[in-house]
C-alpha cells in the first residue's frame, strides 16, 4: 500500500465535491461522508441506507460497532452529509436494507478497488499530483479536525490509532509547522 496525503487545502476539497457531483451523487456521498467522520473504507462500504436514513431525512449519528473491541462508536452525520445524503435518498424507491454505496451491477456495495478509482479519479482530473486514495478521506477528516482545535486525543480515538504520536504522524502534522490551532467556542 502506497503513502497518500490528506487534502489540505479548501479550495481542493471544494473542486474534488464539484468533480465527484459531475460523476453521480453516490461518488460525491463517499467523499463527503468520508472527509467529515474519519469513517474506515471498509465501514463505509458496508454501510445500509437505514443506518444513516429514518425515512424522511438523515440520522444525526451513525452507530457503528468496533469488530476488534466490540465497543459501539457514535459518528456526527454533520450538516454537509445530511445535505448530500437528502440528494441522494429523498424521492427515490430505496429498501432500508439497501447498501448505501450500491453497486449498478450487482445490487452489493461498490468494492474497495472501485472506491479508490472513484476518488483517484477525480483526484487527476483536477490536478492533484499527490498519492490519493481512499485513506485520503480518513486523513483529510483528521487534519482538518486537528488545525480546527478538536483535541489529538478525540481524533486518535475515532481513527482507533493507539497513541498521540501514532496520529499525529498519521496526519502529516509537523509539530513545527507553526499553523495556528482554531479553537472557535462559538459562544
């Protein structure tokens, strides 16, 4: 497996949402969701329309079990997911059992190897010339949450990573970037 990069400029996440929507909503709902819950592919993959859909609208968390702990792991469906996953389930005929990622051949969820093409894809056809693949989702998640002040210790415990220093490297973080830390209380 090759070393990708997070996404770490704004306006290259804005361009890879705009390429992925030309593609179909599905692509752009694996970008989106991926960059904004730090969610493994895997978990992603699997997941089924009812687990983030009651119906009518999105779910405000995603509940996914750990299969290494056995824990349950809550993920804040924010309100970019919530926009994109209305687009894509309002208004069409889905079975709550339904894989959210569908594959159009099978039924099943796209694979793996399709997710990375998706993404890579994109990737190109704006101009990045940086690895890319689909843990650049999980890394983008991560960055962005770090340099916008949420706590290494919170995002080392969503990634599953075992220690601080596990993460920051994870991330590409340099301790002597100098980068301001966003902390907006919002008060």
């Amino acid at each position: 497996m090759q070393y990708v990069n997070p996404i770490r400029d704004m306006q290259t996440i804005q361009a890879m949402k705009e390429e992925l929507r030309k593609h179909s909503i599905r692509d752009l709902l694996l970008f989106v969701l991926g960059i904004n819950t730090g969610l493994n592919l895997v978990d992603m993959l699997n997941l089924t329309v009812q687990e983030v859909w009651d119906g009518q609208s999105p779910r405000q968390f995603l509940f996914i079990k750990d299969e290494k702990t056995g824990e349950e792991k809550a993920y804040y469906l924010n309100s970019k997911i919530g926009d994109v996953l209305n687009e894509y389930l309002s208004g069409k005929d889905w079975n709550e059992d339904d894989y959210l990622f569908k594959s159009k051949k099978d039924g099943g969820p796209i694979t793996r190897q399709q997710a990375y093409r998706i993404i890579n894809h994109s990737a190109r056809e704006i101009g990045i010339s940086e690895n890319i693949g689909t843990h650049t989702l999980r890394k983008t998640f991560g960055y962005h949450a770090y340099h916008r002040g949420i706590a290494i210790s919170i995002i080392k415990s969503i990634l599953n990573h075992h220690s601080t220093a596990e993460t920051l490297k994870y991330l590409g973080v340099n301790k002597s970037e100098g980068l301001p830390i966003k902390v907006d209380v919002d008060l």
